[in-house]
C-alpha cells in the first residue's frame, strides 16, 4: 500500500472519528452537563453555599411535599391501573381478530401524540367544569378539578404510548403454539392464560412502567386542571417559577428522576428477556374471522376511538363557539391571538420554527451518530460515550430536563451561557429530550443492511461519505422521514422540556396554551391547541405520502 494511500485512509478515519466525537460531545452537553448541574444545584443553598443533603431534609418537612408525593403516587397508579387493559383490548383487537377499519382505528388511536398534553384538560373542562356540558354526569359533590380529572386527562394522554407497546408485544406469536393448545383441548380463557399471557407479560410490565412514568412526570394535565390538588410536577414548577428557589426545585427533579430511572432500567431487562421468546422456527399468528368476536373488537375499538374523538372534538368545538354556554353560534374570533394574553401568533411561528430546526438538526445528529456507531469502528472511547448517552434521555423527564438546562446554561462562566433565552437552546433541548427514540429508529433501519456494503466499499477504496449519500441515506430514506415526522410533531407539542426556557420573544404554541389558560381566555387556548393538532396531522400526512413514495423507491433500489 502506497504512503499516499495509506494517508488518505488514515484521513479518512480521522474525519469519521472527529464527528464521532462532535456527536459524543453534543450529548455530553446536552444530557450529561444539565443533569449534573441539577445535582450540584440540589447541593447548594439559594445563597450559593454549599449545604449537602440539608434540601433534601429541609423539603421533606415542608407541610405538603409528602401529600403532593402521595398524590402523585396514588394517580399515577390509578391511570396505569385504567389505561393497560384499554390499550391491551385495543391491541388485541387490532392484532388478533379480523374486524373491519383496523388501519383506521390504528390512526384514531394516536390523536393525542398530535396534541399537547394540555388539550384533554382543556376538553375536560368544557364537558364537566362549571359551566360543562354533561356536567350533571358527575356525582354530586365529585369535581373535574382535581383527581378525577388528572386521571381522565392523563389516560387519554398516556393511552397512545401504552397501545404502540402493547401492539408490539401481541405481534410476537407462534401459531403453533395455539393450534398445539387447541389439539390438547385448550379453550380461550386457558390459552389466554397459558400462551398469551407468559408471551405479552414483559410488554406488559414495560407499558406499565411508561404509563406510571409518564404520569408521574407529566406538568400539563394537573397544571390545567388539577385545582388544589398537588403533584410532583407541579410542586416543582411552583418551586421555581413561583418562589424563585431553585434548589428545592432542583431537589423534587432529581426525585422525579427515580420513576423514570426505575422505568428505564426495568425496561431494558425486559426488552432483552422479550427477545429471547422468539425463535427461528415460529410461525406468524394470523387471525381467522370469527363473527363474535369480531363484532366485540369493533365495538371495543369504536367505543375507544369515539371517547378520543370526542376529547379533540370538544376542543375544537371550543375554539369555534362564541360564548360557551350562552351563545353557541360559530366564530372564528378565537383564533385572533393577538387580542389575548399568551404570546399571540408568535407564538405558532416559533413553534413551526422550532419544529423545522430541530427536525432537521435531529435527522443530521441521529442519523449520522447512528451510522457511525454501527457501521464504522473509528473512536471506541466516542462511541461508547454516544451508545450511553443516547438511551439516558429517554429516563430522564421533560420537566427535570428543562429544570437542568436552567441551571447548565443560565450559569454566567459557562462559555455557552449565550445560548440561554434564545431558539438555539429550545432546539437543543428538544432535539435531545426526543433523542433516544429517534436513535433507536435509526439504528433499527441500519441494522437491516448488510455490513458488506462497507467492507466493499473499504476494499475498493470509496470513502465511507460516499457510501453514506449514495447506498445507507437511500435505503434508509423511509426510516429518516420517520425520524423527521417525530421530531417535528414532539417540538409542536413539547410542554414540560420547554416550561422554565423560554422567552417572550421565543414562546411556544405548546406554552401559549397554557398561558391563555391563566389568563381565563380558554376558548383561545383551544383555538391554539386545535391549531397545533391541525398542523401535526398535516405534517403526518405529508410525510406519510413522501414516505410511501420513497419506500417504493427505496425497495426498488434494495432489489
């Protein structure tokens, strides 16, 4: 081998290793810097000093930590407790009968994704809040604000989240398994019990856990209509925003961070425990219609997606009447948001703004990171760092999150101090709050290509870049538009990431939400809220045609 061949080789690997190490460093300020500067910030007394585990100590006593921790613990539970077997007969009924309108009810059952977690509480009061219009439907006595309308906000919030695992776990059958059971005289109930049960148990136990977690963390819902019921999420804003005292702020994020943690780990176990049902020899379980029980999945499905209609339809209802309930007749004054207090139309602009940039800056950062960690061995020790801290963000919740970039960013001898308060740090915070699920997509359509295309590329000499913008991005060109389409639509309805970070100038449509809210103009809320449902579904459309269209291609050119 020539000496300027071996140089240029030698380039080479340092260009992929040096953007190995941009993309490690990216996640190291990005994930691990917030977080420990919440843990030093928990440390520290308002004043500065330090003060060890006396935040710790001095929060428990405070007279209501431990009911706000009581009811985040009993909601969380109840929602969970409500939500699994909803989202199991959902994916059971999609999965396992023949019913007409699958890929339609597959569709009505991820609405809420399109939607800011504020939205069923907004619904919730226009149907039961004072002036309600099934408020009578409530036992007398028994209010929306308060627990029983963080529970009914939070299962349509969380049901999406718990059906897309389930899905994933009932996909995974032997037929053989049944038709072994059914020769032996097994009847429903007892194949239930005895095949179905052991195969979807750890998918089970795994959309619990994101349930509970996802309660647990969640800020929209019991801010908008939590009344004086008290939660975590909530204390923690009030802590902050309310008092200024940062470290008790800081204190009650490092203990939302146990759920999540608790979660994570649990879910590793259980995802690689999954895999070790399957096996080479399994046959696909395909559903045999069946008259009875095809009429039972449909009407499950369509009492399921009639109540997920009816939250989104009430608010944009909302949005369209003049004065609930005392004058009915349709207006689109609502939308006027620069007549209400909140951030006005600037606020849906930043939004778009924030979606495209963190759209784009996530597929380069994702996909780019991804392929290098599987198909090129450049820089062991960044690549370790990068397979880390690409999967800490998915255990670490929004509002924790946004509370550590607070602290990262605002700290004056911080050299990035001047990302603070602008649209650069809403764009990395959200790109890296929605980091590990895009990676995970990215690294799953990697790993269906064959390692091959490298090594021939390697052996004739053709620099990896090449080999990445005319073979990888192509194949791959459905699973970027996926990464793309998530990011856009989570940067759309983001809420807790973004709570403590913004500005004036760089309000969210998501926070604009709220803001009305507080400001008693509720029909406004809903406007903005339909309007930021509006244009997720539109994105999702566009994508999915583009991605229909490129998946053709993208076969074409794998054959």
């Amino acid at each position: 081998m020539s000496a300027g061949l071996t140089l240029k080789l030698d380039i080479r690997e340092r260009l992929a290793g040096s953007i190995s190490y941009l993309i490690a460093a990216f996640l190291l300020i990005g994930v691990a810097g917030p977080l420990l500067a919440i843990l030093g910030k928990s440390l520290l007394a308002q004043s500065g000093e330090f003060t060890g585990l006396s935040n710790f100590i001095e929060i428990t006593n405070v007279a209501g930590f431990w009911p706000a921790v009581g009811n985040s613990l009993w909601v969380s539970a109840l929602t969970t407790v409500i939500v699994l077997p909803l989202a199991y007969v959902f994916a059971a009924a999609l999965s396992r009968s023949a019913m007409p309108g699958k890929a339609v009810f597959r569709y009505l059952a991820l609405i809420p994704l399109l939607a800011p977690s504020l939205l069923p509480g907004i619904s919730l009061v226009y149907l039961f809040g004072n002036q309600g219009l099934i408020k009578s439907w409530l036992p007398l006595g028994v209010g929306i604000y308060g627990p029983l309308g963080i529970v009914l906000g939070e299962v349509f919030y969380t049901f999406p989240h718990a059906l897309m695992i389930l899905l994933t776990a009932l996909a995974i059958a032997d037929a053989r398994l049944y038709e072994a059971a059914t020769a032996l005289g097994a009847g429903r109930v007892r194949q239930w019990f005895t095949v179905t049960l052991p195969a979807v148990r750890y998918g089970l136990i795994s959309a619990a856990f994101v349930v509970f977690t996802l309660v647990m963390t969640d800020f929209g819902v019991p801010k908008l209509i939590g009344g004086q019921f008290n939660v975590l999420a909530v204390e923690a804003y009030k802590q902050v925003i309310g008092q200024q005292n940062f470290p008790k702020g800081a204190v009650i994020g490092l203990l939302l961070l146990f759920p999540a943690l608790l979660s994570f780990v649990v879910d590793y176990f259980v995802q690689k425990k999954q895999k070790a049902l399957l096996t080479a020899r399994a046959q696909p379980l395909l559903a045999k219609p069946a008259a009875l029980r095809d009429a039972a999945a449909f009407l499950c499905c369509s009492t399921i997606s009639l109540w997920l209609l009816v939250m989104l339809g009430v608010a944009v209802a909302a949005s369209l009447i003049t004065l609930w309930p005392y004058n009915l007749s349709l207006t689109l004054a609502h939308f006027d948001f620069e007549q209400m207090d909140g951030g006005g139309w600037l606020a849906y602009f930043n939004s778009l703004k924030l979606a495209f940039w963190t759209a784009i800056c996530g597929v380069l950062l994702v996909f780019i990171g991804a392929y290098l960690n599987e198909k090129l061995k450049v820089a062991p020790l960044a690549q370790a760092i990068l397979r880390v801290l690409a999967m800490l963000p998915m255990a670490v919740p929004g509002l924790v999150l946004g509370l550590g970039y607070v602290f990262f960013f605002n700290y004056p001898q911080n050299p990035m101090h001047s990302l603070y308060g602008t649209m650069g740090i809403l764009v990395l915070c959200t790109v890296t709050h929605f980091y590990t699920t895009a990676h995970l997509t990215a690294t799953t359509a990697l790993k269906q290509m064959d390692a091959e295309f490298e090594a021939v590329a390697a052996s004739l000499k053709v620099p990896f870049w090449t080999t990445f913008s005319r073979v990888t991005v192509p194949v791959c060109l459905p699973a970027i538009l996926d990464i793309a389409r998530y990011y856009f639509v989570s940067a759309m309805t983001t809420v807790s990431a973004v709570i403590f970070l913004y500005t004036p100038d760089t309000v969210l449509s998501s926070l604009a939400v709220l803001n009305m809210d507080d400001a008693g103009d509720t029909a406004a809320a809903a406007a903005m809220a339909t309007l930021v449902v509006m244009t997720s579904a539109l994105v999702c459309l566009l994508f999915a045609i583009a991605s229909a269209l490129l998946g053709k291609r993208s076969q074409a050119w794998r054959k």
